[in-house]
C-alpha cells in the first residue's frame, strides 16, 4: 500500500517508514502540510498518517481538505501526542479512521495501520468486476471486455488498464505505474511503460467516440480522461 506520512519531527517520521517500508509498504514522508496536499493532488496513495501538531498548516486542516476535495474514500489515521479526550472525538467525527497517541511501539503501529486498511479496502476483495461505460473487468479472470467483446490484454496490461479506470482525470506518474503494477522493486525503463499505454490504448480502443481519452503528460506520465457520452 502507498502511505503518506505528515510529521515535524525526523525521528519520528523515520520511525514510522521504517516500521510501515519494513511490513512491506510504500511510504512518502511529509514535513509540512502544504507539500502534501500537492502531492495528493497529483498522486493517489492508499493511507494517510497525520500528526495534527504541525507549524503553518496542522494535521486537522489537511484532514479538512482531504474530505472536501478528494473524492476516494481516503483513510486517514492520526498519530499525535494530543491526548485530549476531546480532541480525539473532535478528529473522529471530522472524518478520521483512527487515531493513536504518541509514543507507539512498531507492533502496536502496525497492527492498527494493517486493520485500518483491512476494515477499509475489505470490500474490494468482494467485487468481481468494475465497469466503466462500455468497459468491463473481471476481476476473476482478470479479463477486460468492450462492449462485451474480450480484448487480448496481457496480465501487466490489465492491471495498468485497471489502474487508470480506477483513477480517472487524475494524472499518474510512471513512476506510481511500475510501483503498483512492476511493485516497487523492479526496475523497468519508462519505454516499456510507454509501450504498454499504447498497447491498452489500441486494444481497449480509447478513443473520444468510446467516452474516454490517453492523455500523455510531458516528462510525467498519463491521464484518462472521460470525454463528451459514451457510446451505448
């Protein structure tokens, strides 16, 4: 899973992505909020971890801002030193998941962040097929069909395919599409990515008159778009 990390304090960030990076997670340290709240809007991750003590823009504001302009059901787990009773009832119904007081032990940290992300991402594991317009996946059989016609996408080529529906208008980085599809220890040139969005864009026919587009990014990486009615 892709976490994001917002915390002041190095020891404590370093703490954190070493306990989440060891478990087998993607993580992205933070120092201020301002420079998360880019990243979140040019990047999808799976958690964010927030300290809400932070100088200039604190914990709470950014959890505010996550609920009002992402539209994924992002989780969000608080690691804080503020212990008030209050102020944790105040975070949990501002939109929170969990929150969790400093200091922590890695099993405790751990244990939470993998049942937060268990009790939130359970459901995709009982979905068998996404749709989008014309375009159906099967999760079973890792199969994408348009307009109820297979095409003869290869598994990497599926799970990037899938990758872009799942994010749609949101650009990605070729570096988040050989993390979640190549996982994050594999090294592949940014061609063989290129080629794979020109295979997926030929086979799956995204094209305007299908309602949806590639859109290459210069020196970034691609957005689908959904454009004008989809043909029915």
């Amino acid at each position: 899973m892709r976490i994001c990390v917002l915390d002041d304090d190095l020891s404590q960030t370093a703490f954190v992505a070493q306990t989440l990076t060891a478990a087998g997670h993607f993580c992205q340290v933070f120092t201020e909020g301002k420079s998360l709240i880019h990243q979140l809007r040019r990047q999808p991750y799976d958690l964010l971890l927030l300290d809400w003590n932070m100088p200039e823009m604190p914990g709470d504001v950014v959890l505010k801002w996550v609920r009002q302009n992402l539209t994924t059901n992002l989780p969000v787990l608080f690691l804080t030193s503020r212990s008030v009773e209050s102020d944790i009832v105040q975070m949990l119904n501002a939109g929170a998941d969990d929150y969790i007081l400093k200091p922590v032990s890695r099993p405790v940290l751990l244990a939470r962040v993998e049942a937060l992300l268990r009790r939130i991402y359970m459901h995709q594991n009982e979905v068998t097929e996404e749709t989008y317009g014309i375009y159906r996946f099967d999760l079973t059989t890792q199969t994408a069909l348009v307009n109820e016609v297979a095409a003869t996408l290869t598994q990497k080529e599926f799970e990037l395919a899938l990758l872009l529906f799942r994010n749609l208008s949101r650009p990605l980085s070729r570096t988040h599409m050989r993390e979640s599809v190549w996982r994050q220890d594999v090294d592949i040139p940014s061609r063989t990515i290129d080629t794979h969005v020109s295979q997926i864009r030929s086979k799956l026919v995204l094209r305007p008159q299908n309602g949806y587009r590639i859109t290459p990014i210069y020196s970034y990486g691609y957005r689908l778009e959904k454009v004008g009615n989809e043909s029915s």
